[in-house]
C-alpha cells in the first residue's frame, strides 16, 4: 500500500515538474508546480515527517506559490513569443545523459551509513513534531536565529526593492 | 518497503527538471519556479536521509531551507517588479542594466 503511494506521489510529481517547466502560459507553469508542492507532501507524510508536510502546505502552497501567482495576475504577463532559448537543443542532449548516469549511480548504492539518535519507534511514539520542536530549540538553535535574521533582511529588502520610486517632478518644482 | 535509493531517484529527477528549466526558460518568473522545484528535490533528498538514517537533523535543514525558499522568492518577485517596472518584460535576455 504505501509502495502505491509512492509509486503515485512520485510520479505525479515528476510529470508536473516537467509540466512546469516546460508549458507555455506562465499560470498554467504555476498551477503545475502547485501539484508538484502538493505530491511533495504527500512523499513527506511517507517519510514519518508529518511537521514538514504541515509547513509545505502552509508556506509552500500557501504563501509562496500564493506570492508567485499574485505576482504573474499584477503584471498580466504575454506569452513567451520566443520560446526556449536557442541553445536549448545543445543542453538538452547532455543534461538527459547526466540524468541517466546520476540515476543508475544512485540505484545500484547501497546508502549504509551509521545511524543517528533519532529512531522511528521513538519519533512515532511522541509525535514528528515534538522531535522535531526539541532538536530546533536545543541543538540547531543558532540556525533558528540566523534564519530569522535571514527573513528580516528579506523583508525589509523586498519592501525597498518594491516601492514606487518618487516621482521626479516634484523633487524639480522644489529645486 | 520503500528503498532509499528510490527516494533519491525521484528527487535526482526533479532536481534534473529544476536545471534545465533554469537554463533553458527565458521566462524569469519561470525560471524562479524552477528554482523552487530543486529546492523541493533537495528537500526530498534531506527528508529521506532523515528517516532511514533515524536523524531528526535531516527534517531541521529542510525547514530551514523552506524559510529560505520563502526569502528568496520575495526579494526575487520584488526584483522582477523592478524591472518589469523599467523595461515592461520579464525575459531574462533583455535584463542588461547591469552591463555598461
């Protein structure tokens, strides 16, 4: 059962990556990537990571995606006339090779490696969310901080970045 | 049982997709999008680590590259504001003004 659901996630999402990438309406390349948000997920509950779907659901598809759609409906965009770029055919021959070679690299790795503090009785018997809650606020504390100082800087920088620039005649008619 | 390696393959995919969307769309709102995408294959990759490795460290990075995902997409959305304010286009082939 739960091979199923991977078998679904995982390739719903690929297809709508690939759809995001390469449909022409910019809306359209969003709605796509909103499935592909939505069926990462769902590859997340999978995983035992119940936290990080709740916060893929919420900032991903609920503020990012929401920001990018607010931003193609205010500048009411055209269709790209020109679609891909003209070298595109030459990067699309060796990128499909390196591809194939990173996939067969990955399938016949064993990934045996030591085992952290962290087992999945545990992480089950209390919940993902409240280990995830102790590990942030005791060892990776420090990141939390930087992160929010992080997301400051983006506002702050986003709001200059974005304000109307002051018209210049009045700054004449002063001067 | 799901093997790791299929996790990994799934999110080596998407990220694959995400670069060639970068290199190949003239769109720059698109190209933001396909950025987005390999941030969630790399998300993939760190949450699968996390459950079959049984480290919770895995899981901690992925949401701290959420937040960056979210920071990233403001000042990206503002800069495309800004230029599209200047030159009506969001193509990446036209943005030049930094070239003299």
């Amino acid at each position: 059962m739960t091979g199923l659901f991977f078998v679904y996630f995982a390739l719903i999402s690929i297809a709508a990556g690939v759809m995001t990438v390469a449909l022409r309406h910019p809306v359209h390349c969003a709605l796509s990537l909103l499935v592909l948000l939505l069926h990462v997920s769902g590859l997340f509950i999978l995983l035992n990571a119940e936290f990080l779907w709740a916060v893929q659901v919420i900032v991903y598809v609920g503020a990012i995606l929401v920001l990018y759609l607010f931003v193609l409906m205010l500048l009411n965009l055209k269709t790209d006339e020109r679609y891909f770029h003209p070298s595109a055919p030459y990067i699309l021959g060796p990128a499909v090779l390196g591809a194939g070679y990173v996939l067969y690299l990955l399938l016949r790795s064993p990934f045996s490696g030591a085992k952290g503090d962290a087992p999945t009785t545990a992480v089950l018997q209390d919940g993902d969310t409240y280990a995830v809650g102790i590990k942030m606020f005791s060892d990776h504390l420090l990141q939390f901080e930087i992160v929010g100082i992080f997301l400051l800087g983006a506002i702050i920088g986003a709001i200059v970045l974005a304000k109307a620039p002051k018209p210049l005649e009045r700054d004449r008619e002063r001067l | 049982m799901i093997p790791l390696s299929a996790y990994t393959a799934v999110s080596a995919v998407l990220f694959m997709t995400g670069l060639l969307g970068v290199l190949v769309r003239r769109n720059f709102i698109i190209v933001l999008m396909s950025v987005e995408i390999m941030m969630n294959a790399a998300n993939i990759n760190l949450v699968a680590f996390s459950h079959y490795l049984e480290s919770m460290a895995g899981q901690l990075v992925a949401l701290f590259i959420i937040a960056i995902a979210a920071g990233e997409a403001a000042v990206g959305l503002a800069i495309i504001i800004v230029v599209f304010r200047g030159k009506i286009s969001t193509n990446v082939d036209e943005m030049n003004l930094l070239k003299w």
